[in-house]
C-alpha cells in the first residue's frame, strides 16, 4: 500500500467517523445552546441543568439512530473487506 493509498484510506475513515457522529453532536449543541439560553434569562447557574438534558438528548439519539448507525458501520467494513486485496498490494 502506497502513501497515498493510505492516506486515502485515513480520509474515508475520517469522514465516516464524522458522519456517524455528527447527529448527536449536532443535538447536543443545540441542547446546550438552549439551556444556556434559559439560563442566562432565569439566572440561574448550575451546571447540571446543561449536563442531564445534553446526556439525555444524546442518548436518546443513539437509540433512535442506531439502526442507521449500525447499517452505514456495516456497509462500510464491508467494502473495506471487499476491497481488502486492493489495499494489500
């Protein structure tokens, strides 16, 4: 395998990574921006009022998502199996 085989093949992982993550990244940037918003309105400042709803949401996410999490991860260990003799030289 070349260098940039290699690299082609960090880059795909990478952004597979990304795309797996980014929903629950995404809610819990909006949880957080949300109840940082309520806060700073009400005043009141205590840090497990952002931390329990960003868990909750996120957990949530996962479990909701996880069928799709499971058949993109699949999908793509299968085409690296697929295309494993490309790879190895």
């Amino acid at each position: 395998m070349g260098t940039d085989m290699a690299v082609t093949l960090a880059r795909h992982l990478l952004m597979e990574a990304l795309l797996l993550c980014a929903p629950m990244l995404v809610a819990a940037c909006v949880v957080s921006l949300v109840m940082s918003l309520l806060q700073t309105l009400t005043g009141v400042q205590e840090q497990t009022l952002t931390a329990v709803p960003r868990l909750t949401i996120v957990f949530l996410m996962v479990v909701v998502l996880m069928p799709w999490l499971a058949r993109h991860t699949v999908t793509y260990t299968i085409g690296l199996w697929t295309n494993l003799q490309r790879y190895l030289g």
